[in-house]
C-alpha cells in the first residue's frame, strides 16, 4: 500500500479520531515495549553479513544484484565521465567507530582501488560524492574538527573548498550536488536535535570534545527565552540551557541571535573555485534539522531529503516523520521551520508532538522568518531518509520519480518504534507527495517493512538490505545502484555498527514494472 502524505503530521488521523481511540493508541505505544529494526540486548552479537539477491523484494520486471561486498561504512556512489563505478567509505560512524575515509573506484568483479583516503581516526565521515567535469567533490561530515568539501583529482590529490563548517555536532556536512548553475550544493546538519544542547549530545560524544559547540542559525533571530533544566552529564549537578545557545547557558527573551555563514541546518552553495580563504558562501535554505540528502531534477529543482526530529534530549518532539522539500534555488532564501514547525505544524501542538508524560512544547523563536511551506512529501517516523536521486530513463521506468534510500531507525536512542521503520528503498513523486516501496527485504505478508536483513526470523531472508543510504542511477539512466552502509545494531548503550558489512547493490529492469 502506498505511504500517502499529509498537509499535517501522520498523527492528524489519531487527533481526528474518537477520544477512545486515541486513548487507546495512545496507550499502546507507552506501554509497549519498543521493537526497532536494529535492537538488540547489550550482549547479544549480530550474526556475520551475507548476501543473497533473493531475499529483496521487487516490482515485477525487476532484478538485483550485488556489485561489491565488503566495503567499510560506504556511504554514496557515484560515476566518472568513462561510466567507471566510485564509493566513499565514511571513515566514522554513529557510535564513536572512527575509521579511514576513502574514495575508492569499484572494479570488475567487486575489487576496489583506492584513490584518495582521509586522515585515519580524524576526518570523516565522508557523506557523499559527485563527479563534475574531471574531479570528485566529496562532502567530509567534519566529526571532530569541522566539516570540509573536498576535489579530489582522478590521480587523488585533494584540495578544499571550503572548511571549518559547523559540523560538529549531532549532524555532518551533507551533499554535495552540482546545481544547473554550476555551482556546488551542500548542507550543514544541526548541532541538535530540537534547538537546546543537552546530556543526548553528550551520549553522541561531541559535547565532551566541544562543550561551547551549538547551532548557528543562518539569519539573525530572536529568541523567546525558553530554558531548560538538565542533568550535566560533564560533572556532577544541573544546568539551564536555552536555544542556540552553549550548554549550561540560558537564554533570555528577546535575546538576538546574529545570523552567519556557514551556518548549520541549511543548505548553502559555492562556486568550484572557491577557497578556504575565499569560499563565497550563498544561503539556498535554512531553518531545517538534518538536510541529508541533495539531487536535482531535470527542470532544476532541488529536492532535499530532511531527516526530522527524535524523541530525545532536553526537548524531545514526538511523532515527527521525515520530509522531503523540493526546492527553486533561484527563489529567495526561506526558513522550513526547524527548531519550532514540523512542516507546517507548529511544535505547540499537544495533541501531535508532546511525548507522553513530558512537558508541552513552546516555541523558542519569539518570532517567525516566513510561515512554512508544504513539503513534497512526508515519510514515517525515524524512517532516516537519506540520499536520493530521480529517474529519467524510460528503460528503467518511473521517469520524474524521486528513489530515496531510507536507513532504518535507530531506536531506542531516537525514540519508541512498535516495529521497524524504514530499511529499504521507496520512489516519491513530488507532484503528488504518494511514497511506494520499491525495493524491501521479503517477509511474512506483502508490502511491510521487516527490517534489515540480519534481524529477520527467516535465516533464508538474512541475505537483504541492511541499511540502505544512497539510491543513485547510473549515467544512463538504466540502472539504480544502492549503497547498503552495513549492519548497525542498536542497544541501550546506543549505535553499535560492523565494519567491513557494508554492500554495493544494482537493480535494473528485465520486463515491464
């Protein structure tokens, strides 16, 4: 069945339900043990990767295959002006695993070749990867010291762009996409999850290297002076913490914030000959959690994938899905409404995002930039959209269509899920906003997200989709290549991902969809 949008969150329906029903609802999901795609028990191992075509379900006409096997936190693909195959390995994932990031090109076979790396334990993660016209631009997510964009020529010799992007904090540099303008596109994610740091930020690992770190918003604003009172996971006591602001310092109404670029939660572009010294920022959109994913269509737009808010942190938001915004760079900047609107909803809503047993939910802008716009479309909560690309080939079908790949969830740490979310690859029409499944692990029944292959009952079901994070065709258009990151187990101590589990998949079309 499809996965229809709304002009408000998923939960309109319960709040236009009767109030038994919604009490009902309501009562499952807090009394209910959460079951996420990737939980485990603390002590419990994951069993080793192994692929199998056949465990995927397809439209009929369809089929896939695995291209490499093996790869270390791969995160995007992508082509060379010879049609030759190119990953980036992350170098880092959620977690504190810290690797080496590194682009590689995909041989026959499945062999690789290295042809640019990272600093081992200090750059990365590496987000994503185009080719333009004789060099790679690769996006480095900027963990521990910044996030960077990086051209690496085919002969690996690597030069940025542009450095020191806000990027330290729960969310990296994304991207990058090179506009009809030629000139380079990339994103920022927010220091947080709703606008206030706190202990969650600790658990992610960054506030204890950076403990000044918080967001930064694109525009001046002014803030409502909304504080929150935490446990201060750096030392023994409490702290007051307001927006945007450093944690342990509160905020008070009416207080200025100055706007800057680079900023984080917003996509921003430079020319291809920009430098650190001289990177020529321009603001494209702001106001928006985790900008992840960037791809143009045909006619110029800008679809960007946004991954929403979670259940956590000193103001958790509840109910939230993902969202995917298309966007006319040439139009004037807008504000999509983070930290105070999902989508055209404000936050202040009770009856939609307060967690049960928290707090209701203020605004903690005194005011708004513009009212919010309608997204193209909304996925399901914690689905973890992420990179995504548009079909344009009549072979392959679906012409206009955008492919999204959807990572999974991470409960418990973003929340409560009653069954997995995500774990497969949909296509969205931004025209009407209708989501279908495209490519999905099999399972008992037809058309439901079971969640990734190596949690499934069935051992002959174990050889599927993981976690997928990139949907990229092929220069042709003819085939949809699909970057599978690898296993990532979830506990109560949080991400627990295996290396060297990650798998390059390929789907193309034998016969009619």
């Amino acid at each position: 069945m499809p996965i229809r949008p709304h002009s408000a969150p998923p939960m309109l329906h319960l709040a236009a339900a009767t109030p038994l029903a919604l009490l009902s609802l309501t009562a499952c999901h807090v009394v209910l043990p959460s079951k996420g795609g990737g939980q485990i028990s603390s002590a419990k191992r994951t069993a080793p990767r192994f692929t199998d075509p056949a465990a995927v379900a397809l439209p009929p006409g369809y089929r896939i295959e695995v291209i490499a096997e093996q790869l270390n936190f791969p995160t995007a693909v992508t082509f060379d002006d010879q049609n030759r195959v190119f990953v980036t390995e992350a170098g880092y994932s959620y977690g504190e695993v810290f690797t080496t990031p590194r682009l590689l090109r995909v041989e026959p076979r499945g062999a690789v070749t290295e042809i640019a790396h990272g600093q081992p334990q200090q750059d990365g993660p590496w987000t994503g990867v185009t080719f333009y016209r004789g060099n790679f631009y690769v996006a480095d997510g900027g963990e521990l010291h910044g996030g960077r964009i990086l051209r690496i020529a085919p002969n690996g010799q690597t030069t940025p762009l542009i450095d020191n992007l806000p990027s330290m904090g729960d969310h990296h540099t994304n991207g990058p996409a090179i506009g009809p303008d030629g000139k380079l596109y990339f994103s920022v994610g927010t220091a947080t999850n709703s606008g206030v740091v706190g202990p969650d930020d600790a658990q992610f690992g960054w506030l204890r290297r950076h403990p000044d770190f918080h967001d930064i918003p694109a525009r001046d604003i002014t803030l409502a002076g909304e504080n929150f009172t935490s446990e201060n996971p750096l030392q023994p006591g409490t702290v007051v913490t307001g927006a945007y602001s450093p944690f342990g310092t509160p905020s008070a109404p009416g207080q200025i914030v100055k706007g800057q670029l680079p900023a984080n939660g917003a996509v921003m572009r430079i020319p291809l000959d920009a430098t650190p010294e001289n990177p020529r920022v321009e603001l494209v959109a702001w106001g928006m959690r985790n900008p992840f994913g960037l791809c143009f269509t045909p006619q110029g737009q800008l679809l960007v994938s946004e991954n929403s808010y979670d259940v956590r942190g000193s103001r958790p938001v509840w109910g939230a899905g993902d969202l995917l915004w298309a966007i006319n760079p040439a139009e004037s900047p807008r504000w999509f409404g983070w930290p105070d609107f999902f989508a055209t909803e404000p936050l202040t809503n009770e009856d939609w995002f307060q967690p049960t047993g928290k707090p209701p939910l203020h605004f903690l802008l005194a005011s708004h930039p513009n009212p919010p716009q309608q997204p193209a479309a909304i996925f399901a909560v914690h689905a973890s959209a992420t990179r995504l690309d548009v079909a344009r080939s009549e072979t392959f079908g679906y012409r206009g269509q955008a492919f999204v790949a959807l990572f999974g969830d991470m409960a418990p740490t973003v929340g409560k899920v009653l069954a997995p979310v995500g774990f497969m690859v949909v296509r969205a029409d931004p025209a009407t906003g209708v989501i279908e499944p495209f490519a999905l692990n099999r399972g008992k029944g037809s058309g439901t997200p079971f969640g990734p292959a190596s949690r499934m009952e069935d051992p002959r079901a174990r050889g599927g989709l993981e976690r997928p994070i990139d949907a990229h065709f092929s220069p042709d258009g003819n085939a949809l290549y699909v970057v599978d990151f690898g296993i990532v187990a979830m506990s109560e101590k949080g991400a627990q991902p295996v290396q060297n589990s990650g798998v390059l998949w390929r789907i193309t079309r034998e016969g009619p969809p």
